[in-house]
C-alpha cells in the first residue's frame, strides 16, 4: 500500500475524533519510519513500502491512535538546530521554548558566560545555547536521573561539547557557584487545570508540568535562591504560562529585580519574563 493511501485511510481518525492533527501526524510517522523528510515524501507519493516498514509504520500507528504522543513513538523531536532524543522521562520539547532561546540569546552577556538551564529535561535549552554560544560554560541540571543521561547523550550525539549536566533540585548541588544567566523552563501548570487530562500531556511526567494550585511554586523558589546564585547584573528568564505573567512580575519586582520584561510566542501569548538582579 502506498503511503498516499496509508495517509488517507488514517485521516478518517480525525473524524472520529482521537486526533486533530492526523494529516501532519501520518506525515511524521512515514517520514521517522522511513528515515525520510518531508520532500521526499512529496517527490515519492507512490512509493510503496516494504513488508517490515509498512509492519512497523501500523504498530506506531495503532500507538498513536491510543493517543501517545508522536515524539514518544519515533523517540525523538527536533528542537532549535538540533534532534534531540525523548523519552517518557522528560518532557517534550515545545516550539515555544524556542522564544525563551532566543530572548537569552539576545541579552548582552560576556562572552564567556556561565549559564544554568534549570530542569533542563531533554536538555534542549541548554543545548541550543550552547551550540549558538561555543564560548559560553552551560551547566543543566535535572531533578531526574533518567533525563540527565538522556541530555547528555543529545549533547554527544550533536557534538556539543561547552554543556554539561549533573542531577540537581534546582540548585540543591550547584554549592556556591555564580552565573551571568539563569534559564528554566520550570513546571508551572496549575495542579488541577483541566489541560492536564487531555491530549499529549497525559503521557509526560507531572512532575515537569504541574507547580501547586496556581502553577507558581518552583517560580517563586527559584526566584528566591536564584538571587545567591547570580552575578552582578546576572539574568533570570523564565519560561511560564500565558496568564503568568502579571504575576511573575511582581514576584521579581519584590525580591528587586530591575529591568523585568514579558516576551510574548509565536503566538501572540505571554510566555517568558526576564528580569536582571543587582
Ligand atoms: N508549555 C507546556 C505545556 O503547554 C507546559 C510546560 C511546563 O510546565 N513547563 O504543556
């Protein structure tokens, strides 16, 4: 069977309703499966595939169906300029993670910065820093083992060599070391909130989405100790909820932050604030 009738056989899950992305769904599935992209899907629509490939293209099929989400099943998402291996352990990279990338980015920061990635999970911001800023020290750190070694091997596989991680709560084993920035896509969903039972987010770990009733927990912590931990003029970004912000601010403005500032995605919505310490 070729992949054009695989595509379409699986577009009839959307109206059933188990996915609304079936059509870039069933792309992303045969392009993993048959290590291809998507040029060259479109160049072959005819193409059939071989009994082993159309075997292991079902069974991620019948995955998905049960709603798992794709980066779980082909083991890997595309982040920034990098593929970055996932696993259950961690949560997925988001493309709205990339605003937080690029808002670190543009801060004016020696040029051989010393940076943390708080929770860093796959490893991704950490990563894209590191592979845009070689002369830049990045240290992520993860509460989980498992998503310690998984960032570690993204770092090896895509030859990244000025980033390192170590398992940390938040900053329980940084002892007294000093950064120009700190980043941190932290938990911060509200316990409770009713996006947690549906979609994707159902497989991901709690533990990297969920922050207390109202999602501002490790925030607020962060905020605290992150002043002992940062230089003069150092940095903090968050990574947060779209209707955060507000309040995220003011967290900063109390513990004396300067320069406090709410970025928007792409999608119009608060999503990171920074604000600059001492
Ligand atoms: N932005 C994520 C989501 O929408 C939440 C990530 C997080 O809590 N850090 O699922």
């Amino acid at each position: 069977m070729s992949w054009v009738k695989i595509q379409l056989r699986q577009q009839g899950v959307s109206d059933d309703g188990v996915s609304d992305s079936a059509n870039a769904d069933s792309k992303a599935l045969l392009g993993a499966c048959l290590q291809q992209d998507l040029v060259y899907l479109m160049m072959w629509p005819e193409k059939c595939l071989q009994p082993t490939e159309r075997e292991r293209l079902m069974a991620w099929v019948t995955r998905r169906l049960k709603g798992e989400p794709i980066a779980y099943i082909i083991g890997y998402r595309d982040f920034w300029s990098l593929r970055l291996k996932v696993s259950p352990a961690t949560l997925i990279p988001r493309a709205d993670t990339e605003t937080l990338v690029e808002l670190a980015l543009a801060l004016d920061l020696r040029p051989d910065a010393h940076v943390a990635d708080l929770g860093t999970g796959t490893g991704a911001i950490a990563l894209a820093l590191g592979t845009e800023r070689p002369s830049w020290s990045v240290l992520g750190c993860d509460l989980s083992f498992e998503a310690v070694a998984l960032a570690t091997e993204n770092a090896q596989t895509n030859h990244i060599t000025n980033v390192e991680f170590i398992q940390s709560n938040w900053f329980a084993e940084l002892g007294n070391q000093l950064f120009d920035m700190i980043v941190s896509n932290p938990p911060y969903v509200e316990s409770t909130s009713q996006y947690l039972t549906q979609g994707d987010v159902r497989f991901e770990p709690s533990s990297a989405l969920t922050s207390g009733e109202d999602g501002l927990d490790d925030i607020r912590l962060i905020i605290k100790q992150a002043k002992t931990h940062l230089r003069a003029s150092g940095w903090l970004v968050f990574e947060h909820g779209f209707e955060q912000g507000q309040a995220i601010r003011v967290l900063f403005a109390q513990a004396g932050f300067q320069h406090i500032a709410t970025h928007t995605d792409l999608n119009g919505q608060d999503r990171v604030t920074c604000g600059q310490f001492g």
